[in-house]
C-alpha cells in the first residue's frame, strides 16, 4: 500500500486493523513507544520483508527483523528511538498520541484514561492550535483551559457535544496537527456531513493518513477527494472505479430493498 493519503476498503478479517496496527509496529518501533495492540499484531508476525512508503517522505523497511530508517537498521522488537514525529492512532472507542506535537506544549488533546488511551467521554482541548483546527461552522469547540479571547461566550462546552462530534473533533485536530495519523473504522458516530469534513480534512492533510472504513459512502467521498483507495481482503488492490459489485456488503442490502 503506497501514498500519503490511504483508505482501505473491505469485510471484516479482511486484514484492514492488521495493516493499521502493522504500520503502527513500525512507526511506533521508529519513534520509541509501542503504540499497537499486540492482540492485533506483534513483532513476530512479520515473516517476510515489508515496507510502509509514503510518497514524499522517508522509507521504513522491514528486512531480516529489522527496521531500516535513512540506511540503519534497529530492532523492531522493543522500543528504541530512531525518529522524531506525531503518530495519532484513533478508534471507534479511543484515541492515543505518541511523539512530539510541535504547535502544542502540552498534550493537544486528552480524554479520560483508558488502558488503551483516551476516550471520548471526558474530552479537554489544552493546545490552542487544536482548539483552532476544529473550529467549524457546524460546532464551535469549548476550549476550557486557557482563554480563548473575545468570542469565548459563542463557543459550544465539550459536554453538550454528542460522541461522533467528539470523535470529530479528534480527528480532525489529528488531520490538522499530526505527522501520522492512523484511523479505525473511520465512519463510527460520523453523520454524513461530518464525515464530509473529516474527509475534506484528510484530503488537506499534511500528514500521512491510513485510515480503514466499512462504508462505501466514505470511500466514494473520499476519491472524489483524490484520496488513493484500496479493497483489502487477504490481499490490496487499487479501488479506480465505483463498481457496486466491490461493495458487496452494501450491494446485498441495496438489492434487498429493490
């Protein structure tokens, strides 16, 4: 799977949250923390030589064990630091951030701690870059820990937001601010006008997305965004039409209500 800006497509077991956490391996191995579940995917899995290429940025490898950076190898196998970056990694239930967020001094975004992150049940927006990143017509994101200025009054409170604005927020902020962000199940809690704006955020990114989906509403809206699609089942492939017979989850419902 090569490009900076990824959807992938498929049924379940298909193998979409084993890539995720595959990439997550690698980029958590590069950046010194281990930010997969080892449930998904762990360090043995990896039989044959691997890589995950970005278009415009660095090559990771994988080759005999061993994750390759800029010409050196490091174990991939417990925790080292070979590389400085943001990685998001976002759940339909959570959300983790590894690195360094350079717009932020602090955490950018916190929940309430979850042996596996963030929720989104209790939601703080602490850096002002990621209160401005999801500032948007459609909500106006309470940031409740420094002064906001002279607009603070028109601002929505965290509380009164429902989950898949929460989880917006997130998102969003991750497209804004992150070096990489990975997403699961991206179109949980999403209305289909927010998933319009996270997708208008994907496409935008300077970041590098992989972000995994059971609705081919998204991944329509995301190729008419350029976002580079593929169907994973065992295997990839480039999606480059819109053939119903590719969505057969959705095809079978359809057909069902002719």
């Amino acid at each position: 799977v090569e490009g900076d800006r990824v959807l992938l497509y498929g049924p379940n077991g298909g193998g979409k949250s084993t890539l995720i956490h595959a990439v997550a391996l690698i980029l958590g191995a590069a950046l010194g923390v281990r930010a997969h579940d080892e449930n998904v995917i762990s360090e043995g899995d990896f039989r044959d030589d691997t890589y995950v290429r970005f278009e415009d940025f660095d090559v990771f490898e994988v080759r005999g064990r061993q994750l390759w950076w800029r010409g050196r190898a490091y174990p991939v196998a417990g925790l080292l630091k070979a590389a400085e970056f943001s990685l998001w990694h976002i759940t339909e239930s959570h959300f983790a951030i590894y690195g360094r967020v350079p717009q932020c001094l602090g955490t950018p975004i916190e929940g309430a701690p979850s042996a596996a992150g963030y929720s989104y049940s209790d939601l703080r927006v602490l850096c002002p870059a990621a209160a401005e990143a999801v500032r948007l017509p459609l909500f106006e994101v309470y940031y409740d820990v420094a002064d906001v200025g002279e607009e603070e009054e028109r601002w929505m409170p965290l509380s009164r937001l429902s989950y898949g604005q929460r989880r917006a927020i997130v998102l969003l902020a991750a497209l804004k601010l992150g070096d990489y962000v990975l997403v699961e199940n991206l179109e949980v809690g999403l209305h289909p006008d927010l998933l319009e704006l996270v997708l208008d955020g994907v496409a935008a990114s300077r970041g590098k997305v992989i972000a995994e989906t059971h609705s081919a509403v998204a991944v329509k809206l995301a190729m008419a965004r350029r976002v580079q699609a593929y169907y994973v089942d065992g295997s990839s492939r480039p999606i480059d039409t819109l053939d119903i017979g590719q969505f057969p989850r959705e095809a079978s419902v359809y057909s069902s209500l002719i």
